[in-house]
C-alpha cells in the first residue's frame, strides 16, 4: 500500500491535507489574479508548503511569527485563518488586514509580516526580547529567504540576539533564488556559517524529506524555549512558480526536477485515489469560502483613517525658570520615569554606566534599573528595529542614537516600519516607540557629526517630530511623549545640553509658554506692536529672543518670536495668530533652508492666511559642516545672517498671498 512505502505513518494525514490547502490556496490567488480580482501582486509558496507547517504548524499560540513576502503558507499553518487571508488578498474589510495590507502585510494573532527584506529581523528579535523580559517562556519564529542573506541589517541582528541570548528562532527557507537571481550570483560562502560566525547553534533540513522536517523542526523549537538562546534552521527547498504571478525565466528542466521531488507531486502519483479525496474537499472548502467573500465590503476611508484632531490650548502663562540644565532634566525624567513604570526601557550605545552615554543623557541609569538600560553595538539599525519590536509588545522603548547625523542608517526601520505599522495593519497594534537623538553643529565636530537632518525626520506619516528648546522644561515634553501611542523622534541640540531651562529675559519684551500638550513660545514686545513675525525652534530659539533687541536696533523691525515644540504636524495657530498682524514671516531653522522645514511652515501659512505677507527663510548654506570654527561660523545660521535678511526683506516691494 501507498502509505506503507512512500508517506511514513509519523506523517500525519492532517499535515499532509495542510499542505494541500496551502497549495490550493495559493493556487487560487494566481488564478484570482488572472481574472482581476487582486490587487497588487503576490509571492507564493507552491513547494515550500511543508517548511511552514513544520514550523508555524508546531510553535504555540501564543508565540508569534514574523514572517516576509513569501507568508502565506506561513499564515494559514499558523492561525488556520484561511478566510482572513483570501479576503485580505480580494480587498475586503473581512481580511486579516482589512484587505489594506494584502499578500505581503498581515497581521493576526500574534502573526506579522512585511515585505522588507532584512527589516523585520530586528523586530522579530524585539518581540522575542519582549517574551523574555516578560519571563513567558513564549519564543519567536522569523522566517527569511535566502535572498534576505544580503542585508546588513540581518548581521546586526544576529550579533545582538546571540550575544543577549534572545529566544529567538530564524528560519531560512534557502529556494535557491533572489528573486530572478540564482545563488551562485549572489552568495558567497556558507549560509550556516555565516549564521555559525555569532555563536548561533544551526540546524539544517529540507522540505523533501518530510518526517526529518517536521521532528528537526521539532527539536528546534524546543531547544530555543528551553535555553532561551537563539537557533538557525536552515530549509532547503523550492518553489514551483514565479517569484511574483509570472516572468519565470528559471530552467524549465530544473524546474521538472524539483517537481519530481516534490511531496504532493509525489503522492499524487503513488496514490491518486486518497489524493484526489482531499483534493476535492480541499476545492470545497475554497470555493465556499470565495463565495462567501464576494458579499464582503471593503473598507471606508473613514473606517482607515481618523484624523487627530486636537484643540490646541493658547491660554498663555508664565516660564518658570529651572536652575538645572536640560541634560540634567532629561535624565531626571528617565530616573524618575523607570521608576514608576516598569515597562520603560533605555536603548542605546555606550549608555551603561559609569559612561552613561555621549552626552550623559543615560547617567546612573544603569546602576539604578540594569534591566531597563541596553548597552547596543553600533547597530542604529538593528537598535530601532528592536525598539520598534519592544514597542509592539506593549513596552515604551526611549532609543538613542549617538548623534543626530547616524538617523540616517536607521530609517528604514522608522519609514517602512515604525510609520506604517499602525495604518497597515488597519488600526491592530500600534507602535510607540521613541527615537532620541542629538543634531546640531557649533563643537567643531565636522560634516558626519554636526548635521541637523531634521528636514528628513518632518512630514513621515504618523510619525510625531518633537524639537527640545531652552524654555520649556524637557520633562514636560517627556511626559507628553511617554503617552504617545504612535512613533515619536525627538531632536535634541547638543549646545542646548548644557544650558538651563527657561532663564531668558530680554528688556522690553515678555516670553509665555501655552498649555498645549507641546507648549508653543512666544516671546512679544510688550508695549510696542510687532511688525514681523520670526518662527524657530531648538537651538535657533535661544539664539534669535536673546539677541531680539538687537534685530530691532540694526533693522528698525520689532519681531514677535514664535518657537515651535512640535515641528511635525504643526499647529499654526499661534503662528497665523501673529503673521495677521505683523504681514512679514521669517523662518529660522539650523538645517539648510533648500527643501526644508522653513519651506513647509511658510506654505502651510500662506494657504490659511487671509492677506498678503512678505516671506524668508534661513537656514545653513548647504555644504557639509565644516570643522574648522571660522568656516562653521560662517556656514551655520547666525544672528548677522538673520539682520541681513530681515533689511532685505524690508526692501521686497513683491508681497506673496
């Protein structure tokens, strides 16, 4: 009989029935397609069906799965949902994402997935962090492909989950392509060995030989909840289609080789009977579960999207001055917040004491809460990849990075992760992670450590941007971050450290904060009508109302100072408030002024204004930051530069409405 010989009875029927679901349904969605009726396009895993079983198949419930673009049979072995997928896939509100995520972004049940190669491994790894400083013994499962072996990121993470032994199980289901390219293009080297290289223990199987797949599976997943430490399960395996519904330049013989080796190819030959039984009852079930989605709706606009609207309060009040310095604030905070909330962590490199980081933001943290504060490498990736796992795990992650100017190699993981988790998982999770890193120039530190990049962190969607100043203390700012339920960038000016916290005064002039959430600035004259309006914030602020009797001593301009907490959304009321009656508007920023901030405050107040307005920006002339003083003097926004162009704009006859 068929299964005496060919299936072993340690495979069981219910897995071999799985795996044909899988490929049916797989199947289906490269027919739907054909027809129209998905959207977008989708990677399937005909051939690969057993890997996902093996693994999804076998974890708990309450462990979780970050999976790639390549998850379907993922999916459907680990939550059985096989109506939240094909509904996703077809549009529908009914699908697991509310059809917003489709074939590469699902989310239920403790199952992720995101079509960035090499960014969810650090998540996945934060997750895992999560279940292991919640003591649950719950592990994770990410799964890669072997194309997902040529991103840096993936090193990062390896390093990180073994050396903080995080229970984390990689599987990389190695199909031999990249997409369209082979391995023997792309690859070099041992895959184990590259996994070896970090202390990682390794297995290897293949998704032909069943029964060793399942029990190697097995073994895996108890080795890691049962240590704690990371593994690497290496699958080999095939996938019998395209990399995407079609263009499959791939040999046709090698692909008839595979097919030959193929499990279900196998069993349909050796026992067409039993196969053709499940089959059929396999096309049921699809075909009632297609009919019942075709009544389905899709979603809204306004079930995908609410808008915050929040009414800014401008009742306007006193600064009290703070005789300490923000530096000293802020660490107070962290002192004070670890404290009363145990769910709040410190990230960062060299933050562990007695260093306690660059600027000595994390001072004594670590002596005081060693189970909050991780010391990182140099991994800013990997750091708010983490973070932004931790985050999803229901922890507040503050996550420093050293210098502002290193955001950059850490963006993928605030765009195409942190940004988009809540909206793309259509409102299940949300993501409040919070990115701390200092910018600004001024210490001769040069072009790669000077930078203010604040133009590129503004403007991402569901990505709150918070500059800190010199007047409102940092640990309201903190506060008001800490109840955030989205991502939060802070920039902090590194000259600001050391100063303290609302000491300013200036003759002939009053400086208010207001009790918004992110208190706005306003530094008026007191008995003289403003006639030009100055929007600024961080170091720039403490820059121009220190030096505002000046602007109106060599300019004749009597300037109304409006500093901006928040700089990304913007509330504008203040701002409109004055350019109504003043009818000029300047705006400083320390970035360069090309395509920056200045350029969107301005445009953003020229559409609500209801006169005309005379418009400047300034902002660093745009080169690298130079080292040498006289030159960063000269290229850094400076109080002579603003004189200059508040005469010349004094002079423009041309008004702008």
């Amino acid at each position: 009989m068929f299964f005496n010989t060919f299936v072993p009875m340690k495979i069981s029927h219910r897995v071999i029935k799985e795996a044909l679901l899988i490929r049916r349904v797989e199947e289906t969605f490269l027919q739907l397609f054909s027809l129209g009726k998905l959207n977008g396009t989708v990677h399937t895993s005909v051939g690969q069906e057993f890997s996902a079983i093996a693994f999804a198949g076998q974890i708990k419930k309450s462990d979780f799965i970050f999976s790639n673009h390549r998850c379907h049979g993922h999916y459907l072995s680990f939550t059985g949902d096989t109506y939240g997928l094909m509904a996703e896939l077809m549009g529908k509100k009914t699908g697991a994402s509310g059809g917003v995520g489709s074939s590469q972004h699902l989310c239920y049940n403790n199952f992720y997935s995101n079509g960035i190669q090499g960014g969810i491994s650090p998540v996945a790894a934060g997750l895992a962090l999560a279940n292991k400083l919640q003591k649950n013994n719950n592990i994770g499962v990410l799964f890669i492909g072997d194309g997902t072996l040529g991103e840096g990121v993936l090193y990062e993470t390896m390093n990180i989950i073994s050396k903080w032994e995080i229970p984390l199980l990689i599987v990389c289901e190695n199909n031999y392509y990249a997409q369209s390219t082979p391995q023997s293009v792309s690859l070099a080297g041992s895959i184990l060995a590259r996994a070896g290289a970090f202390g990682i223990e390794t297995k290897s199987s293949n998704t032909w030989d069943v029964e060793e797949l399942m029990q190697s599976a097995e073994e895996s997943i108890n080795y890691v909840r049962e240590n704690g430490k990371p593994l690497f399960h290496l699958v080999d395996t095939y996938r019998l289609y395209a990399h995407s519904k079609g263009d499959d330049d791939r040999d046709k013989e090698e692909i008839e080789h595979y097919k030959e080796k193929d499990f279900l190819c196998r069993f349909a030959k050796e026992d067409p009977f039993t196969y053709n039984k499940y089959l059929e009852a396999t096309n049921e079930k699809i075909s009632y579960i297609l009919s019942e989605i075709d009544t389905d709706k899709e979603l809204t606009l306004d079930e995908y999207y609410q808008p915050v609207n929040e009414t800014p309060d401008f009742s306007w009040e006193e600064i009290v001055p703070e005789n300490k310095r923000q530096v000293e604030l802020i660490n107070e905070f962290f002192h004070k917040k670890m404290a009363a909330d145990p769910k709040t962590l410190f990230i960062g490199e060299d933050v562990l004491s007695p260093y306690g980081g660059a600027f000595k933001v994390a001072k004594n943290l670590s002596a005081h809460f060693p189970d909050h504060v991780f010391s990182t490498p140099i991994s800013e990736a990997a750091i708010v990849g983490i973070s932004n796992g931790l985050a999803l795990a229901g922890f507040k992650p503050y996550t420093e990075i050293m210098f502002g100017d290193f955001i950059t190699l850490a963006m993928d993981q605030i765009i195409n992760h942190a940004s988009k988790f809540h909206h793309m998982y259509n409102g299940k999770v949300n993501c409040p992670v919070v990115i701390r890193t200092p910018m600004g120039g001024g210490r001769g530190y040069g072009p790669t450590h000077s930078q203010t990049l604040d133009k590129f962190v503004v403007g991402i969607d569901n990505v709150t941007t918070i500059a800190l100043n010199t007047f409102i203390n940092p640990i309201q700012i903190y506060e008001a971050i800490h109840t955030e339920k989205n991502p939060v960038i802070v920039i902090e000016n590194k000259l600001d450290y050391g100063k303290k916290i609302g000491g300013a005064s200036v003759i002939n002039y009053v400086i208010q904060k207001n009790a918004d959430k992110y208190p706005v600035v306003r530094a008026s004259p007191v008995s003289s009508a403003p006639t030009i309006t100055i929007v600024t914030y961080g170091n720039m602020a403490d820059m121009v109302i220190r030096d505002i009797n000046r602007i109106f001593m060599e300019t004749d301009e009597i300037a109304e100072v409006i500093v901006l907490s928040k700089i990304h959304p913007v509330d504008y009321t203040a701002v409109i408030s004055s350019v109504e009656a003043t009818g000029k508007l300047m705006v400083v920023e320390e970035g360069s002024k090309v395509n920056g901030i200045g350029s969107e405050i301005i445009a953003s107040v020229m559409e609500r204004i209801h006169r005309p307005i005379r418009v400047m920006r300034v902002g660093a002339i745009p080169v690298p930051i130079p080292s040498v003083k006289s030159l960063e003097k000269i290229v850094l926004p400076s109080i002579e530069v603003i004189i200059e162009k508040i005469l010349n704009l004094a002079s423009v006859r041309r008004f702008i409405v």
